[in-house]
C-alpha cells in the first residue's frame, strides 16, 4: 500500500525539522522552504496534501496555493499559520481555495485527524 504523501512548505528551516520528524513515520514527507521550491516538489513528486505557512518571504501560502489549484486541483491544500485570522486565509477557506487552515503550533494529532478523514473521504468517492 501506497504512504500518503505531504508537502510542507515554511521559510522556517526548524519547522521543515520538526514537521518532518513527527509524520516521516507513517507518510511520505517532503519539505521546501519557499513557494518556489514547493512547486518544484509538485512537479518532482507525487503529492496528497500540501501544508504551507502563510507568511514566507515572495509569495504568501495562500499565492503559492492559487497557484497549486490550476495545475494541481485534487489537492488536499492547507495553511499552517501563527496568524489565522489573516484576511486572505479566511477568503481562501470561504472560497474553498483552502480546505483548511491550522494555528501554529499545530496539533499533531488533528494534523492527522485531518489527513485521515480526508483521505478516508477520497477512497469512499
């Protein structure tokens, strides 16, 4: 059986660490430190969930994830912030460009919760 994969996206080189050190276990784990080399990993790898901060230098989460949902539209796309009640992310959830936004610091477990139900939600159809 295929791992879920995730694509983590923070200019934080310590939460890339810490991300990745929490889900490597049961997912696939990438990790990119701009929009840019997010959307490199895109185009590299296959990718079930995206979790992107909102505030990175160049672009900001919800650009990068505009800019993911024409290329790549099944996506399970969030938003990984300490500012959550930021204007354009709560546009991006009302519009559905978002599918869900979490406060840093993030819950492992509703991290996983999430994935689970969603991807729970894709195998039912």
């Amino acid at each position: 059986m295929t791992k879920v994969s995730l694509l983590y996206i923070d200019d934080e080189y310590l939460n890339l660490l810490a991300f990745k050190a929490l889900f490597r276990r049961d997912y696939t784990v990438y990790c990119a430190n701009s929009a840019e080399e997010g959307l490199k990993k895109l185009q590299q790898n296959p990718v079930d969930f995206i979790f992107c901060d909102q505030r990175m230098p160049g672009m900001s989460g919800t650009e990068f994830l505009s800019i993911v949902r024409v290329s790549f539209p099944h996506l399970n796309r969030c938003i990984i912030s300490g500012f959550t009640d930021d204007a354009a992310i709560r546009q991006g959830l009302k519009t559905g460009l978002i599918d869900r936004a979490f406060e840093k610091p993030y819950n492992q477990g509703s991290l996983v919760q999430y994935i689970k139900a969603a991807t729970d939600e894709q195998v039912r159809g």
